[in-house]
C-alpha cells in the first residue's frame, strides 16, 4: 500500500489525489490536511460569492472525497501541529498544495496607512475566511482605487458597486453584505501601470461590469490603441479589448445619472499614498509601454482615494522546514519536487497563475512524478501512524463527515435567497461539526 499526504484541500489538493486514486487505484492511501475544518480552500474563500457556477466543481472534489481511500483530516496545521519531517516519516510521498493565500506586498510609501487593503484579506473578509472576518474595511469614503488589472481586481470592483439586490443567490457572509448596503462609495478608479492590450482580465468577468444596476464603468478614449492593433491580440484578450471600447462610449453619458461610476486609469503607476494616519490619496505616475514594459515618464498626479485595494498577486504561505523561495513568493523546487518525498503542485508550485482547471494537469503530473521517482512503495505506516501521533498530541481532527455537519448547518441558517451562511470563527465551524457537544 502507497502512502499519501496532501497538504491543502483546495483544487489543486483534490485534483492530486484524483490522480493519485487513477494512477493506484485500491492501492493508495490518501490523507488530505487543512488548517480550517472546512475543505475546498480557494473554491470556498477566493472565488467571488457572486460566482456559484464555479463553486460547482466541489461536487467533483466530493466523490473524491467520498472514496473509501481518501481522508479529509481538517483543523490540523502543518508546521506547527504536526511537522513536515513527520508527515515525510509517516508517508511515501508529501505534496504541498497550500496556494498562495498571502498577498503581494504593496511596497509604496505609506502601504502602512489605514483603509488600506490587500485583496486576499479583501475577498476573504467578504467569503467569510476566519483570518480575515474581523477585517473592518471603512466603506463610508466616495472613492476607492483598486490597484491591478486583473480578474481579482474586477471582482473587487464588482462586489464594490453591486446593489444589494445584486447579491441575490451567492454566499457573501451576512457581515459583508451588511457593510456594502451602507457604502457611501460613487467613484471605483481602477489602476493599471500598462494600457488596455496589457490587461490580464478575461471577457466573462470583463462584460459583468457592463450589466450592474447602479453602476456604469467608463474608460478614456485615448487610452485605446489604433482599432486595426486588436487583430493582433489572441482572441480572449481581443473580446476583452473589444469590452474597453464599449465602456468608453460610455464616457459621453452624464456621470451624474449613476450613484457608482467605475473609471479605469490606464498607463499609471502607483507610487505613493498619501494621509496622515488613514489613506486619503494616491500618488501615481504616468506611463508608456515599451517591449510590454511601463515606463514611467515623470508626469504625476493625485488620485483621492478613502479606501485602496491591491490586488497585485498572491504568495505561498512559508512552512518550517520547506526551502522557500522568497523572490518568486512559492516553495523552490525542480518542477514540482522540493527534497526527497517532498513535492510541490498548483500555485505553491508555479506561484499564483492560471485558473482552476489548470491545477488538473499539475496534481496529474506530481503523482506521475512520484511515480517515476519513487518505484515501490515504502512499508510506511501512514494514516495510522498519524492517527497515533494525533491521539498523543490531543488534537481535534475533523473529517469529512464532520464537515457534511457544517455544510447542513450553513445551509440551514442561510437567509432565503442565499444558499448558505458560512460560519466565519473556527470555534463555530468545530461546535457545528458535533466535536463541541
């Protein structure tokens, strides 16, 4: 018998042990760990609540789950309740499928000042992650900036202008959704260092801003390039160009007539924030792109600003004695393998690109991996010998039929038009899960 311990219980943990189940069939055992009692990671905290269609593909990570093969042990942290010299001890092979859940440092002067946000503890307060519930973000200014030109960042921008109503069938946590009903926000500037053929938005999370209830987004005609230019743009990036052309005809339309007008400012590059003990502006500079690269050109301006977002990229979360890259933000590693039994897959691998599907091919690729480099299996006691080690440290393990208790709970307590109220403290997740009575 083959002896797996996967480290995250997100897409790309699930995928690994997906393949792993393909490759062994009956002949591997699969333990997945979690620091929270609930699986699914980014599914459950990074993708937008307003997005279930994509939540959907837990029903994948379910069956298995569900295989007689495969544990979920929840509520047990790697580096401090267990080492990971103890779980290589235990198990033939480790894979770290952590992601990324930090974010990129800002790195500008005044990155200190209040109201000032990275997009991990942003989208995580308003999914309802544990680290971030507390978050308190003041939504009481007129206008947020959201620094990058990504997906994340239209989400953000999104959740920003949508009406209650908007909210209708996702799984935003109540205190979120309480906060945004009272935003006084009528301006969402959001900045990018390069120009509208540089962005890395897709068309689908793109065309959502075109079609909010209260809010119109706008960009500067001269900010375009030449039409004729388009053609040379793969065809995603092309629809999404194409997207940036309509809102600009928006620009014409009287900007009173919307409480929320979404601006974006192309060619500009942060530099600084400015405030004395919360953030009241943005210090940015113009730009040109050259070879794909922004150059700053020594023309600046100001941007008010009351509340800042940055959604600049994601970094892995270090483990004790892991190597760690700390440039590129993931664990070093040789295409997936760390040390001996120790590998790496999805965004603790590569660092934080691509879409979920593409965690597929890469737990595919670890197992095939372990495969090649390993032969037989080792007589490792795995599963049993953690259970034994769990025991002697009194840990509270949750498993997979505990998390079903949460899930039935969230599902119960959820407002009518919601499909379920996550619980945001882990000692209410551990008492909805029986471990409490």
């Amino acid at each position: 018998m083959r002896h797996i311990a996967i480290v995250g219980s997100g897409p790309a943990g699930y995928y690994t042990a997906e393949a792993a189940q393909k490759l062994w069939g009956a002949d591997v055992e699969i333990d997945i760990f979690d620091m929270l009692p609930v699986p699914y990671g980014l599914i459950r905290f990074g993708v937008a609540p307003d997005h279930q269609s994509i939540k959907g593909v837990t029903r994948r990570y379910e069956q298995t789950a569900l295989a007689d093969n495969v544990r979920f042990i929840g509520n047990v942290k790697v580096g401090s309740d267990v080492s990971v010299a103890e779980l290589r001890d235990l198990y033939d092979a480790v894979v770290l499928a952590t992601g990324a859940p930090r974010d990129r440092p800002l790195g500008l002067p005044g990155d200190h000042l209040g109201n000032v946000h990275g997009s991990a503890a942003f989208v995580g307060w308003y999914n309802g992650h544990p680290e971030f519930a507390a978050l308190d973000p003041d939504l009481s200014g007129k206008t947020a900036v959201v620094i990058g030109m990504g997906n994340v960042a239209l989400d953000v921008a999104r959740i920003l202008a949508k009406s209650r109503e908007e909210f209708a069938g996702s799984d935003i946590v109540a205190h979120a959704l309480d906060r945004l009903a009272e935003s006084r926000i009528g301006r969402i500037v959001i900045l990018g260092r390069r120009g509208p053929h540089q962005i890395m938005m897709t068309p689908k999370e793109l065309g959502e801003l075109g079609h909010l209830q209260r809010a119109v987004a706008h960009v500067d005609p001269a900010d375009l390039p030449d039409e004729g230019d388009d053609a040379l743009l793969e065809p995603g990036l092309r629809k999404s160009v194409a997207l940036l052309r309509g809102f600009a005809n928006n620009a014409k339309a009287t900007r009173r007539d919307v409480p929320i007008n979404v601006d974006f400012d192309f060619f500009a590059s942060p530099r600084g924030l400015i405030g004395e003990g919360r953030v009241k502006a943005i210090a940015v500079e113009r730009t040109r792109v050259e070879a794909g690269r922004a150059i700053g050109t020594g023309q600046f301006y100001e941007i008010p600003a009351d509340l800042v977002i940055s959604c600049i990229g994601y970094q892995t979360s270090p483990i004790a004695g892991v190597p760690f890259d700390e440039r590129a933000g993931r664990f070093a590693n040789d295409e997936g393998r760390i040390l001996p039994g120790l590998y790496c897959v999805g965004w603790a691998r590569r660092g934080p690109s691509g879409t979920i599907g593409t965690n597929r091919p890469d737990g595919f690729g670890v197992v095939e991996m372990i495969a090649a480099d390993q032969g037989a299996p080792a007589e490792k006691p795995g599963g049993k010998g953690f259970d034994a080690l769990a025991a002697s440290r009194k840990l509270d393990v949750v498993t997979f039929a505990d998390w079903k208790r949460i899930e039935e709970a969230e599902e119960t307590r959820a407002r009518d038009d919601a499909p379920r109220e996550k619980f945001v403290a882990v000692d209410e997740m551990i008492r909805a899960s029986g471990h409490g009575d």
